[in-house]
C-alpha cells in the first residue's frame, strides 16, 4: 500500500511499473504500455496487489492511513505487507503545537500502526535546509523533529559523492 501526500497516483504508480519492469517512466505516462505489460504479467504471480492513493498533504493523520490500510484489508481478506508513507512530514497529528511535538505524534503512530498490523512501514523525511554547505547528512541533520530517529527502527541518510571525497568504510 503506497500512500501519496506529494505526487498524483497515475506518476507513483508508472515510477512501480517502470521500477519493476525497467521500461522508462515517460513511455508508460505517455500510455505505451507494450513493454511493461507482459514483464508485469510474469511477475505479478510473485509480488502480489499493489495499492496507491493520494491523501491531502498537511491535512492527512495517520488514523486516516490506519483506516485505508484496514480497508485493504477487509476487501483483499489478507494483510497489507508493506505500507510507503510518501512522505511522513507532510501528515499531521491533531491536537499538537509545533513541528517536534507533532512529528512525535506522527512518526510514533506509524510505528504503532506497523507493529499492532505486524506491517512493514516506509517512510521519508527531509534533511534540514540551514547548512547549505557541502557536508555530509547525519542523523543531526533531521529536520523538524529528533523523534523521527528516536522511533525508527532503521534509519539511512543518503548523500551524493560529486564532490565529496567518499569515506573510507570501517
């Protein structure tokens, strides 16, 4: 289950389709489906339904996303293995004043959502915009809310190496 708060439906799923069957995102938003068709009916057998909605950016909670998913569920009558949140920023928590307080809402909901469902749940968040420097991304980078990391089970930072010196792994 695939939850948009940024890109319409039609563009997230042409990304799955091309991702899946290596046939470019243009070519299958321009309607050419000739390629990807038959590299889609060969493996659907072993990927299984895919799901994809698009839910109002900082007007959406994750009780909203907890009812899609159930939905899902009572219609599929089998569980939702994976539910990609894009992005977990753009969600609100009722009730909460300011960004860190409303991220801890938001991201503890999600992890409590996954772990009652026994779902995978993926997310993404924004690095902070104050350091227009040229430094890597770390967990002190995190914007808005230190409670994105704290929840999360697994967290990666993803840094381009143009004009880094790549470290050196350890």
């Amino acid at each position: 289950a695939y939850a948009t708060l940024e890109l319409p439906e039609p563009l997230v799923l042409a990304r799955i389709q091309s991702a899946l069957t290596d046939v470019p995102v243009a070519q299958l938003m321009a309607g050419d489906v000739r390629e990807a068709e038959p590299r889609l009916r060969k493996i659907m057998p072993r990927i299984g339904k895919g799901f994809v909605r698009y839910f109002t950016p900082h007007a959406t909670t994750v009780e909203e996303l907890r009812e899609w998913t159930k939905t899902i569920v009572e219609v599929e009558g089998r569980p939702v293995d994976l539910l990609v949140v894009d992005y977990a920023d753009k969600l609100i928590a009722p009730k909460e004043n300011g960004d860190y307080a409303a991220m801890r809402v938001v991201y503890e909901g999600l992890r409590i959502h996954a772990e009652q469902t026994q779902t995978w749940c993926w997310t993404a968040s924004q690095p902070r915009r104050g350091d227009k420097g040229r430094k890597l991304i770390d967990l002190d980078d995190i914007a808005d809310s230190a409670n994105k990391a704290r929840v999360a089970d697994l967290v990666i930072t993803l840094n381009p190496y143009e004009d880094l010196e790549e470290p050196e792994l350890v």
